[in-house]
C-alpha cells in the first residue's frame, strides 16, 4: 500500500468512450478525479468529469501537459498509439504498461506472445505476401479467416476464404499488411475471462461470460457459463498466467474457444476492461471498472463474487431505444451517452438479472 494513490489524487485516461466513461464513474465513487485525454471533443465520456484534454496522440505538448496534471495513467482501448504510450510512461506511472500495449496491438506477436507462455492459439499462419497463401491454407485445410494483425476490431478487419481465388481477393482487400490466416477452430462455444492484477502481483478473475456474436460483434454474454468446473479453473489459470507474463496492473481481457473436449484455445486478449465484463457492474460486489481503478490506483483488489445470474446485452445502433420502454423487472440499463445512432455502433447494454443457479 506504499505505492497507492490517495483520495482525491487524479487518474488521467487515454481514450474517451464508453469504456472511459465507465472508469470514470467507478473512480469518482472511490474519490478520486479522473482527467480524459481524447482527439474527439465529442467523446461520451466527457460528460462525466470536468477534466479533459482534446489533442491528438501524438501531439507532445498536449501530452506532457497531461502527464504533468495526473497521478496515474491507464488506458481505455487497445489502439492507443504505442508511441504514446513510450512517451508518457517515464512522465508518470503507466498502468497497464506499454509492453501489453504493443503485444496486444499485433495479432501475429500477441499469438507468439501467448504460445511461449505455454498457452494454447489456433493454429495460423503469418500472410506476409501474396505468395504465402497457397501453402498456408494447404497446411491448414483449404479455409480459414484472413485478418490484419493491426486495428481490426468488432469483425472489422477480417475475411472468411475457402479457396485461394477467396484468399487472394481478400488479400488485395485488407489493410494493412502483414495479415494473419487463423484456421477454422470446431469450437463448441466462445468464452471469456476478465482477470485484474495488482501492483503487488495478486490476481481475481470474474466468472467466465459465454459470448455470442453477430456479425463480429459481441451480442450477448451470459452467467454462468455452460462449461466443467475443470475448464472453467483452466480459462481462469491460462488468464493468470498471461496477466503475469505481461507484469500486468489492471484488468484484462482473454477470449478462448472452448472445444468439444473442454480444451481451450486462446483467441485473443484485451489490456482494458472488456465489452463482455459489463455484466460485472449489475451482479458482483466489485464489478470490472471499480477493479481496474483498484489496480491502477495501488490499492487491493475487490472481491469478484458473483451474486446473481445474468445476461448482458448489447444494444447496437438503434436497438438503443429499448431504453426506456423495453425495460422489465430485473433489467438494469446503461446507456453510453453517445449523440448519434448508427448501425453496428455500441450504444449501450442492458444487464438481465436472474436468481443464481448452484455451480455444478
């Protein structure tokens, strides 16, 4: 507790959506200030703190200004420039660190990263030119899903082929290069772990959420999950590991496939707090933003117990308007504050609560 922030210090968090908005809410409950730092002066999440500072990433002076005028500095999206980052982590401290930045930001390191922890991927392999494509969806059955290693986000970024005519033409497509051919996994069903560390090394995982997607974007996480004990132990161990690896401070990310045999294969991890924790907040004792400013801040991490069973919605685009009259009893709104709706953008979630069913 030597290194823990006191009340009223001041966390400064780069990225002003919805997820800093969040954070900043949880911070302001446990007395601190938060300072947002976004190029967008209509971010959402400045709505919430009077603190704010709209400049460009790379724009130095802003940033050091920024540094100068916080405690502590963490992040609310993946994205955020790795240059940054360097440059604001001697200013002050940088909770995650850089390092979970930059294996996070590239899908062929962030899979290298994974596997030498001893933590199992989906087969792929690296897309540096045209001419690789060929052998690799030979040595991968004829099919498989062509991403980007950088920025691809929500089923952004992404191609499905099952031919070399389909793998050429979403070659030419993409952007940027290298890209990265991921085999078709028969998973059974896709999960996630959400894991803070603290700066005294010690770890709490929620319950895993089982996540449904449409059209690449997370549409439900529902609690518990439909998996063993044993795998359930298993997603949580594979999460610590990867949190430890990256000497990480804060909350974390880490989607699996979950195979017939209750094996998992790590898809791909998130140094922030996650779209498929938002459940946390209706149903835990200490939900995912309050444990992440736990963490940044130095202080002991809250406890994770879950009290209730739950099904997280996402509202996207104009399903937003199921707030207000969409509602019933044990629905828990959140809405994002954002001023325009539009098709395939996160605008909110709705949290249905249930009484909990005994772990089997």
């Amino acid at each position: 507790m030597s290194d823990a922030l006191p009340l009223g210090a001041t966390i400064g968090i780069l990225g002003g959506g919805q997820l800093g908005r969040m954070l900043s809410l949880a911070a302001s409950r446990l007395g601190f200030k938060t300072h947002i730092y976004c190029p967008d002066p209509d971010s959402p999440a400045f709505e919430v703190t009077p603190h704010k500072t709209v400049a460009a990433y790379d724009d130095r002076d802003a940033l050091a200004r920024f540094a100068a005028a916080v405690d502590v500095i963490t992040y609310e999206f993946e994205n955020v420039p790795a240059d940054t980052a360097e440059f604001l982590a001697p200013l002050k401290p940088l909770r995650p660190g850089a390092n979970a930045l930059a294996v996070s930001q590239d899908r062929l390191v962030e899979k290298a990263f994974i596997a030498a922890a001893g933590i199992p991927v989906a087969p792929h392999r690296a897309i540096r030119d045209a001419a690789d494509l060929a052998p690799a969806l030979a040595e991968l059955g004829g099919r498989g899903i062509l991403k980007t290693t950088r920025l691809g986000y929500d089923g952004k970024g992404q191609r499905r082929v099952g031919s070399l005519a389909e793998a050429e033409a979403a070659f030419a497509a993409l952007r940027p290069h290298p890209l990265v051919l991921e085999a078709l996994v028969p998973f059974e069903r896709e999960i996630s772990v959400v894991i803070a560390r603290g700066l005294d090394g010690a770890t709490a995982a929620f319950d895993p959420a089982e996540n449904v997607h449409r059209d690449g974007i997370l549409a439900t996480s529902t609690v518990p999950a439909t998996m063993s004990a044993a795998s359930t132990d298993l997603a949580r161990g594979h999460a610590a590991s990867i949190a430890a690896a990256l000497a990480y401070v804060g909350v974390l990310g880490v989607e699996f496939f979950v195979l017939a045999d209750g094996s998992l294969l790590v898809n791909e991890i998130a140094p922030r707090v996650h779209n498929s924790g938002h459940w946390t907040e209706a149903v835990c004792i200490t939900d995912q933003f309050e444990q992440h400013i736990r963490a940044v801040a130095g202080w002991p991490l809250g406890d994770p117990t879950r009290l209730a069973d739950v099904v997280m919605e996402n509202l996207i685009g104009d399903a937003i308007h199921a707030i207000p009259n969409g509602l019933g009893p044990g629905v828990r709104p959140h809405a994002y504050g954002k001023t325009e709706s539009r098709a395939g953008r996160k605008m909110g979630h709705l949290n249905r609560v249930a009484s909990k069913t005994p772990r089997k």
